[in-house]
C-alpha cells in the first residue's frame, strides 16, 4: 500500500496526461515518456507478445513522436475536423515496484473511458491503463503504458487521438 | 440486409450504361440494386478466397468468414477434407457458431441440441423419438449446407456459389505467381498465417479500396502528413523496430521522379499488380541487414543461390486478385476486402510466417501489419478518409461521372494484358472492364 501522499500525486500525473489530451496538447503529453518509453495498445485481450501478434499501436518514442507532429503540424487527412476528446480516468490503483536507476519505480492500474467527438460522429472508447512510472524529481515519467481496449479484438474503424 | 428480389435488379443495357471506356456512373458506386446484382454475380459466381490452410491445420479446427451475402465457416473434417459451411442451423435457423474460429470435433446447436460433425453432417439429435420416423439424419436437408465448389492454391483456399465455374487457375491466371513467390519465399516451402489480424471497417464501396489499392497516384497527397514527419524524424530514432516504420512511412513519399520506372500491369479478369516499386527506394535491404542476410543463407541452403535470386528478385507490389484478395509476397501481407452493403465494406489484413525463416523476419512482417493495416494506422486511416470521402460525394445524385481517364492515351496492351506507367488509371479501367463482363453475363 502506497502512502496517501504519493498516491495521490499518482492520480494528479493520470489526470495530468488525461488534460493533456484533452487539450490537444500532444507535445506536453509526449514529454510524460521517457525517452526509451513505449506506448502499447495490444489487439488481443491478455496480449503478452508485442511481436509475434500485431499490435493496434506498438511504439516508443521515436515513432511517437512523429505520430505527435502528425496530430499537430501536418493535420492529417483523418484528423479533418479535429477532434475533440474527453478523457476519463478512475480506478487507480498503484504500488511501488522498486527502484529504476535511483529512482523510484511504480506500477498502477487504472480504468478509463474516452469519448471522441469529430464533426457529428462520437466514438467511445473503454477499457484499462496499466503504466510503469519512474519518479523523476517532482514529477513522474512513463516507462510503458498499455492500453488494453476492452474491444481490442473487434471490429474498428480509424482511431485517432492517443487513448 | 436487403432481401433478394426487394429491389429491381439492373438488366445487362442498365449496367452497360454506367460503365464507358474512361468514366464510370456513380450508381456503380451508390445503387443498392446495383450492389445486389454484385452479391449474384461477383461474389455468388467467382472464386472468393475463404481461409488459409494454416488456420485449420487438423480435424475440428475451424475459421468463421464470409462468402458472398452469407457467414460461413471454413472447417476441417475428421477425414482431412475442408469443408465450406453455411454458419446457420438447418432446424431453426439459429446461427450456429458465435467465434472466429477455434477447434471443435462437433458444433453444436444450443437452441434444441442438433449436433453437427465438422463436415456439416448431423450426428445426432436429442429424444429422437419424437421425431417422425421419417427423419433421416443422413438426409442433407437436415445438415449445415455445404458449399460444394471447393478449391486450394498452396494453401490458400477459394470457394464459389457457382455450381460450376470454371477451375480456379483459369480464374487466377498470372496470379497464381505471387502466390507462389510467397510461399517459395519461405526456406521450407510453406507458409502460416499470423494468429493476430485486423478487422477494420469503413463506410464506403467496396470497389474503392480494391482501386485504391492499384492508385499509386495518391501515396504522395493522402499520405504527406505521415511522410513529412518521417522527414523530419532523425534515423534509428526507433529502439523498437531498426527503424522499419519510419521507413515505411517515408516509402509513401515517392514523386514524380520514382514513378518513372514502375509498371502497372492489369489482367483480363480484372486481376492488376505494380511492378518495380521501391526497387530503389527507402525498403531496400541494406548492407548491414543481418537479419535479412540470415533468411536469404536459410533460403540458399534450401534452394540453391540462383533460384534464391529468383524468388527475392520478384518485385510485384499490391497484387490485386478480382475481386477482393490483395497479395504483398515482399512483406509476407494480405488483405480481403469484404463488402457488406453498399456503401461498407470490411477489410481483414492478414501476414504470415514464411516457415524455415529466422523468427524476426516474421516479428518484420508483424511490424508491417501494425504500421499498414491497425486501425490506428498512419497511412491506412487517411486512406480509409478518401475511401469515406469518395462514398459521401458519390452518394448524392450531383453530376452522374466518375473520371478514370488518367493514362488513357498511353496504355499499352500486350499478350498478357494491359501494360502503363505509375501514373495511369489503367488498373481501375480495366477492374471495370471485368466487372461489367461478370455483371452483364446472364448465365454463370
Ligand atoms: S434451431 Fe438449432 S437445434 Fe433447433
Ligand atoms: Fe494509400
């Protein structure tokens, strides 16, 4: 069980990242990671193996952020209008999961809803964060975040905005 | 779904008004009777891929798919033999199987217990006394219907509605050879499907993928707010990947200049592929590639150094089977664009595992699967966009004419078909060649 203090200052990182993307400050969100850090959204519930089973999204930040410049400078075709997101995040729980470099290491879970809104089309998304975060002075970074869709293996149509 | 016969269906004069040499109507595109006349005679009457060999390995395994307007599932019986089946209880009607797929020795029906063997067949049905004496559990009114036109290419799997097509190399012609590159790819000789896939569905006509797939016209426009990023982003940025995705991305980047040498080739049928693409581009192997250079020993150790210079040396990009099978051998991908009304389709994307292979050319063509065909894909949900786009504007009655005219005056034809340059409109000229043969040709 985590002190109460860094508990909540967990919570106040999740809902952080949440109001980042809700201001479509993707930039700002991008620096949560750690340079090394990896963003995953596997397509199947339970997914171990990022690399024998496809993933909807498998990246670290290289590649994040060129995803990143093509939500903000290059305005990508599907991203016409913009849209607009609501991000919620509950359920966090987190436990300390030793030190990384110094550093202390956390691992917490969370649930969340997203609804994206685009011209007349919403889109709702749902389902479990689970993060690795590094203590880094004040702040946190992430090491990994999974996004396990609760439909991961349905049927999609294009996503856009990070979840 | 519209019933059979709700709507009026086209004559043959009615469909040879919507198609002219470079233009085609809308209502090709829009007309729900139009799209009616497409599930009887494309998807009822050709060879539709089903499922791949590798998906039903032993007796029980099964794989759930479409077949023109019906779900069917592809299974392997306890005597070997695949079979096709309508996914439907013969008793009430109830749909049988909810999955995917999976592996079961009987199916069966949980509304009043019918039991079927992979084949199809019913093995039995509770309290049988009740039944009249007269039922029969060997008379195929009471089994799953079967589709009885079956055939296999190397383990890829076609079936048909058509009671009597024509074989299924007549229909695939020059494009049984992509078919064997791939699997001549892998050092044993064989392919498997990946377990993972995408199922990915947009609102619009099925054609559009299937053209836009032969477009390379587009990658530079559509795809600029993926390719100039890539630009930007240093090399080798990525620890995940030896910077694969960012290469693909930037492959979408090709002007004018790289167009120059690629050939578009369509064939009767309506079959079309691309020849000489990134043949100097960004996705050639490099030196230092060790990886690659494994696969290529596994392969030469296999088959001999020329013959290994054959098969890697074969460089047809997006070959596109009529009506709705697309085949990449290079990246080891596949795409099948399912229609499901007029104006959705389904695309499943699909890679495979070339067997004999070092394990990371499988985790490359993983790779690829993710950065071409997720959902959450950098290219392909800009072109799903134009796809969507395309079906908004076609489906209001604003000016009737599509324009295919691009590389009309500089087509060229030899024994095999059609030849043109990068920049032509020649692949969706001649789709629709075909597709107006199969939709006026009254008897299958
Ligand atoms: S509907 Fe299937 S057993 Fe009755
Ligand atoms: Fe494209």
């Amino acid at each position: 069980m985590l002190d109460p203090t860094t508990q909540r200052q967990i919570e106040l990182f999740l809902f952080e990242e949440a109001r980042l993307l809700d201001s479509g400050d993707f930039q700002g969100w991008l620096k949560l990671y750690e340079p090394q850090g990896i963003y995953w959204m596997p397509s199947k519930p339970g997914q171990t193996d990022p690399l024998n089973v496809a993933s909807i999204i498998y990246e670290d930040h290289g590649i994040l952020s060129i995803r990143v410049q093509r939500l903000l400078e290059e305005r990508a075709l599907v991203l016409t209008p913009m849209p607009r997101t609501t991000h919620v995040v509950g359920n966090i729980e987190a436990e300390p999961a030793g030190q990384e470099a110094g550093e202390a290491a956390f691992k917490v879970g969370a649930t969340f809803i997203c609804i994206v809104h685009q011209g007349d089309k919403q889109t709702l998304y749902s389902g479990r964060h689970s993060y690795d975060l590094v203590r880094s002075g004040e702040a946190f970074r992430i090491k990994m975040k999974r996004v396990a869709l609760m439909n991961s293996d349905a049927t999609h149509a294009p996503m856009t905005i990070p979840l | 779904m519209i019933e059979p016969h709700a709507l009026d269906i086209p004559t043959a004069d009615d469909i040879r008004g919507l198609v002219r040499p470079d233009h085609v109507h809308r209502r090709a595109y829009a007309d729900p009777a139009v799209f009616q006349l497409e599930q009887e005679r494309i998807f009822g009457r050709l060879w539709i891929y089903v499922a791949h060999e590798s998906q039903v390995k032993k007796p029980g395994d099964f794989v759930r798919t479409r077949l023109g307007g019906h779900e069917v599932l592809v299974t392997r019986g306890e005597d070997e033999k695949i079979n096709v089946l309508i996914n439907r209880c013969p008793h009430r009607g109830a749909r049988l199987c909810m999955v995917d797929q999976g592996t079961s020795r009987l199916f069966s029906c949980p509304y009043h217990a019918w039991v079927f063997k992979p084949d199809g067949s019913l093995s039995s049905v509770p309290h049988r006394q009740s039944y009249p004496a007269s039922f029969d559990l060997n008379d195929p009114i009471n089994h799953m219907q079967r589709i009885k036109q079956i055939q296999t290419y190397r383990g890829f799997i076609f079936a048909t509605l058509n009671e009597n097509p024509a074989p299924l190399l007549n229909h695939l012609g020059a494009m049984t050879e992509v078919i064997d590159n791939l699997v001549d790819r892998a050092p044993d000789g064989e392919v498997e499907m990946g377990e993972s896939y995408f199922s990915v569905e947009y609102r619009g006509n099925w054609k559009l993928h299937m053209e836009n797939a032969a477009d390379i016209f587009h990658p530079s426009f559509v795809h600029a707010s993926s390719v100039m990023p890539a630009r930007k982003a240093p090399a080798n940025a990525s620890i995940l990947d030896q910077d694969q995705t960012r290469e693909m991305l930037l492959a979408n980047g090709f002007g004018f200049k790289e167009w120059e040498g690629i050939q578009l080739n369509g064939l009767p049928g309506g079959h079309a592929y691309m020849t000489n693409i990134y043949s100097n581009g960004v996705l050639v192997q490099k030196e230092a590639d060790t990886i690659a250079t494994q696969y290529r020993a596994a392969l030469v150790a296999k088959v001999g150094e020329e013959r290994t210079a054959e098969i890697l040396g074969m460089n047809r990009f997006n070959n596109i089977v009529y009506p709705n099978l697309i085949i990449n051998a290079q990246y080891q991908q596949m795409r099948v664009a399912t229609p499901i009304a007029v104006d959705r389709t389904l695309v499943r994307i699909y890679c495979f595992r070339l067997k004999g292979a070092p394990d990371e050319m499988f985790h490359r063509s993983v790779r690829f699967l993710t950065t071409l065909g997720s959902p959450a894909s950098m290219i392909f949900s800009d072109d799903i966009e134009m796809l969507e786009r395309c079906q908004q504007g076609l489906s209001k009655d604003e000016g009737p004419w599509v324009d295919f005219s691009r590389g009309f005056d500089s087509d060229r034809r030899d024994a095999n078909g059609m030849l043109s340059g990068a920049a032509s409109e020649m692949p969706m000229r001649v789709q629709f060649q075909a597709w107006l043969n199969y939709l006026t040709a009254e008897a299958a």
